[in-house]
C-alpha cells in the first residue's frame, strides 16, 4: 500500500531532482522511494574466504613451472 509522505527541501535541489528523475524516466516519488529500499537495505556481509578465493594470484605464484622448480606454493 502506497502512503503519501511531505517532504520539506531546497526549491532550487527539487528543480534539479525533477530534472535528474525525467532524464531518468522516473517521478520524484519514484527516486525518492529507490533510495529509501536501498538505504533500508541489509547489509550483505562479504565471508573472507570468499573474497581471497577471488583475488588474482601475483605473476609466477602457483603456477606449474614454479611448482616444477621447486619454489613451493608461493613461488619463493
């Protein structure tokens, strides 16, 4: 169910969010709405393992040459 709500803000930032909202297909009350969802958000906590299992490993490091030379696993 939709509400109304009144907001109180600078004539001046209004003229540029109707501008901003119709460049963007969008009413006021429409972009308004988007940011309250995504300031209301949960916050989607990152698991550590999950963001090191997505990191680039450095040139030469774990690769079968350096596995074959006998560096060990970081390449030293």
């Amino acid at each position: 169910m939709k509400e109304r709500l009144n907001l109180t803000i600078d004539g001046s930032l209004l003229e540029a969010m109707k501008a901003y909202a119709a460049g963007k297909g969008m009413s006021v009350s429409e972009l308004v709405e988007s940011y309250f969802r995504q300031v209301t958000k949960p916050v989607q906590r990152q698991n550590i393992l999950d963001m090191v299992d997505r990191l680039e490993a450095p040139d030469g490091v774990g690769d079968a040459k350096a596995m074959a030379a006998g560096e060990g696993k970081y390449g030293v």
